[in-house]
C-alpha cells in the first residue's frame, strides 16, 4: 500500500515538472518566434523616397566634411612672466578638391589662429596651411600638407537656381560631433547680415536646417547632394540654434575661389569715395586723396580744407554729388552702387550718373577707372 503511494506520488512528480518544461519550452520558442517577427517587421518597415533619397546623399557626401581646430596662442599682459597660454577653437570645412587637399571653410573659423589641423573621416589627424582669405565673404581657402591619396570631394551646385520652400541638408560639426546631418528649407534668399568678423555679408541664403557653434564652414547641400552653401550664421538670442541660419552662396564663392588659391586674396574695384544713403538716394560724403573719384571731379558733401584760419573738412550738400545710375543701371542706394560696381571686375571703366545737389540737379556722366584693391 506504501509502495503504491509512493509510485503515485512520484508520478505526479513527475507530470508536473514535464508539464513544467513543456510550458518553458512553449514560452522560450514563442518569445524567440516574436523577437524574429519584431526583427523581420522592423527590417521591412518601407523607407519613403524622401527617406532614401537623404540617406544617399550623406552616404555620398559625409566623408568630405573635415573637422577643423585651430590653436591660438595668447599671453597675459599682466603676467610678469608673459606664460603663453593655448586656447583651443573648432569648426568645419569641405573638401572641393580631392587632388590637391584644398578645403573650404569661414575665415572666422580660422582667424588669428597659430596652428590649424584637420580631421578627416578616418579619424586621424592632418596639418593645414593657409592659401587665401576673403573677409568680404567670410571666405578662408585651405591645402592639407601631406593629404592622403584617398579623399572624398563634394560637387559644386547652381545657387543661382535655388528657391524659397527647396529641401536642403547641412553637415558640420556642432558641438564636436562629428560630421552631424541636419535638414530643413530654404526659408529666404538674398539675406544681408554681418559675420561674426564685423563684415557685412550680402546675398546669403537663410535656411530653418539646425545650425550651431561648430558648424560654421560646413556645407549646405541640396537633395543631389551637391554643394549649394557654405554654412556661415545664426541669428539666435542663446547662441543655439533657433532654426534661422545663413549660407554664403556657392556661386559667390565659385567667383573668387581661382583667385584665392593663386594669389591668397580677392582683388576688387574701388573708386576711392565714401557714400551715405539720403532720402534722394546714395550721396558721396567723401573723396579720397588721390582716388579715381578725385581724378573724376566727383564733388562730396565734406571738403578738406586747410589754410591759415580753417583746417578740416567743411560740409557744402549744395554742391555734392547724388549717383543716380551705375552703368546706365538705376541704383537706390549706396549698396546698390557697391554692388554694380562689384560686377566690373575693374576691367572696364565705370559710367557714373550724377546729379549736383540732390535729384532737381544738373545731371552729367563721368567715367571713372576704378584700382584694384
């Protein structure tokens, strides 16, 4: 009677941890078959074409953005042993062309640096020089010493063709993370700020696409991934992003880019004069001594005079002179005359129109020859 007892009690024993591993082996295979039908459902989750399309262009297009930091050298006045000390920057630059190592970045990403090194996509850790800077544009060109037979060069755009409502993508470096992808529109063209160098910058294109402290230099693509911009400034009260920044154009930069490498600087026409907007239009203000608007005869609203009783400048808008056209082209203001007197190249002369006086004057034309400075 024991026995029999015992033989049933093993027995259900003997069910129940059966039954035990049958329900762990259940739910083991049915956890394991669900983690594969997550896994399968999340591998085919369809991508959209827009998707696919920003995930060409930063596969194509990352790997020519470089990291760039500058190490400049300061010393305390108030130092009786005038200790230099190093102050580290950073910021980002664009590969344009793979052959000669040559980089595209701001001027104001590299000013007043000592030394400058460039990191590119495999990490490591090149030096660079200084071929040639543009502070009207916020332009710095650079060449990698020694660069590595393998880079990768990005496509120059059209930024004439572009338009307000586009899709755009910038890379850059914000905050030291490297070669980071942002994306928005183009939100206005023809934006004028000044950068963070004091100089007034023209024709820039605003975007909403994130843009922070690092990725000044970096560029500013469209979905072909083709170089449309040169990420410049924010406008922002934290200094973060706000989701308003600015692009220098590539064409401006496509302008001058031959002249910097060859000769390190941009050489503009300057006709010597000072100008100040009115509500007639630009008057000149000043003429330079020896200037090609002396040599014209271009009156200003303020004369040098010295003589025995009066040294300075006298101001006379009676006889001064209004610019009314700048090659036969009709200019408001005095940005408007820089401007057309830019597209001359100071290979031609300039055709003035003047009025003495303010708008009811006498008109007159005067040709200029403008220097290159």
């Amino acid at each position: 009677m024991m026995n029999s007892k015992k033989n049933s009690n093993l027995f259900v024993s003997l069910t129940a941890v059966i039954l035990s591993l049958t329900m762990f082996l259940g739910a083991l295979l049915w956890n394991k078959d669900s983690v594969k039908a997550a896994s399968e459902s999340t591998r085919n989750v369809p991508r959209t074409e827009g998707e696919e399309q920003t995930i060409s262009v930063y596969k194509k297009t990352n790997e020519s953005v470089v990291f760039i930091t500058t190490t400049t050298l300061t010393a305390d006045p108030f130092d009786f042993f005038m200790e230099a000390k190093q102050r580290q920057g950073t910021g980002s630059g664009v590969i344009v062309d793979a052959h000669r190592g040559i980089i595209l970045t701001n001027l104001h990403v590299i000013s007043s640096a000592d030394k400058i090194e460039i990191t590119l996509a495999d990490g490591l850790n090149y030096k660079a020089r200084l071929l040639g800077f543009d502070p009207e544009s916020d332009i710095a060109v650079l060449q990698l010493i020694e660069p590595p037979k393998y880079l990768t060069e990005i496509t120059f755009g059209d930024s004439s063709k572009l338009d307000v409502g586009q899709r755009v993508l910038a890379i850059g470096n914000p905050f030291g993370l490297n070669r980071t992808l942002t994306q928005g529109i183009i939100s206005s063209l023809d934006r004028a700020v000044r950068s963070p160098t004091g100089a007034l910058l023209k024709g820039l294109i605003q975007t909403d696409a994130s843009i922070n402290p690092g990725n000044s230099g970096g560029p500013l693509l469209d979905y072909g991934g083709n170089l449309i911009g040169l990420n410049t400034a924010i406008l922002s009260q934290s200094g973060d992003s706000a989701g308003i920044g600015f692009s220098v154009p590539i064409n401006q930069i496509k302008r001058v880019l031959p002249e910097l490498i060859a000769t390190g600087k941009v050489l503009r026409p300057k006709i010597g004069w000072v100008l100040v907007d009115t509500n007639q239009g630009p008057m000149v203000l000043r003429v330079l001594d020896g200037s090609p608007a002396l040599e014209a005869g271009i009156q200003p609203i303020e004369r040098r005079v010295k003589d025995v009783f009066l040294q300075g400048y006298v101001r006379d808008i009676s006889r001064a002179d209004i610019v009314t056209k700048v090659n036969g082209k009709t200019v408001r203001d005095k940005d408007e005359v820089e401007d057309e007197i830019s597209k001359s190249q100071g290979t031609t002369d300039i055709m003035l129109t003047l009025r003495r006086g303010g708008i009811k004057g006498t008109e007159r034309m005067v040709k200029v020859t403008p220097v290159l400075q």
